[in-house]
C-alpha cells in the first residue's frame, strides 16, 4: 500500500459550507431519503460521516430530523405550502355558523354561572334578613 492510497482512505474531515449568500431549505423528502439511507449505513465504521460530509449536512441535522421524524412533523412538512383553496359558498356559511354556535355556547354558559351566582345571593340574602328577624323578635 503506497502512501497515497493510505490518504485516500481516510475520509476528508471537511463539511461543505451552504453558501453564505443563500439558505438552503430541505424538503421533507430529502430529510427522509437522508434518514433512510443513514440507518441503512449504520455498523460501517465512518460509512455516516463520509455520507454526510458528502451530503452536506451535520449530524446535529440529522438528530433534529430524527426527532421531527419520531413525532410526525416530516410528514405534516410535506404538505403544499402557500394560498389555501378558496372555499365554497356552503363551506363559509357552515364555518360562520359555527363560530356563532361557539360563541353562542359562551354566552349561555356565562349566563348559567351569572344565574348561579344570583341564586346564591338571593339565598344568602333570606336566610341573613331571618336571621335579623329573629334577633329583633327575642329581646
């Protein structure tokens, strides 16, 4: 084995920088593609660092999109970003009429509590003009 051959083999230490100037954004099927073949290469000594280095991306990367992975949010990033579809006449009326039902429900329960509260009161209120009544009533 020559000397050269002995340098190749090892892997470059460098990461390729993002250009400065633009912000790379990874889709949801690249961060897969990415996870999918770095679980496929784990057990091979320095196979996910070399991978990586070539790929562009840091391995704190890759535990972030292990995580988003975990918990669901790759596959909510995937759905198409920008203006939602415009809803049809029934569509808006039945969301109108359900935010009047939500607020609606508040005010009833709100009214509920005002009405409980009163009832209190008003019992409160007896029992202290009995009891005042029978104070008066006694000397």
């Amino acid at each position: 084995m020559t000397k050269n051959q002995a340098i190749k083999a090892v892997p470059s230490p460098e990461v390729k920088e993002p250009q400065a100037e633009k912000r790379k954004y990874r889709t949801a099927s690249f961060k897969l593609r990415i996870l999918k073949e770095v679980d496929a290469l784990k057990g091979q000594s320095g196979a996910i660092g070399e991978f990586l280095r070539r790929e562009g991306v840091y391995s704190s990367q890759l535990s972030e999109w292990r995580k988003q992975r975990e918990g669901g949010a790759l596959s909510a990033l995937s759905q198409k970003r920008g203006r939602k579809a415009k809803l049809s006449t029934e569509a808006r009326e039945i969301e109108r009429q359900a935010k009047e039902i939500c607020r609606l429900e508040e005010k009833l329960r709100q009214a509920s509590l005002i009405i409980e509260a009163q009832k209190k009161l008003s019992e409160l209120l007896k029992a202290s003009t009995s009891m005042s009544a029978d104070d008066e009533e006694q000397p």
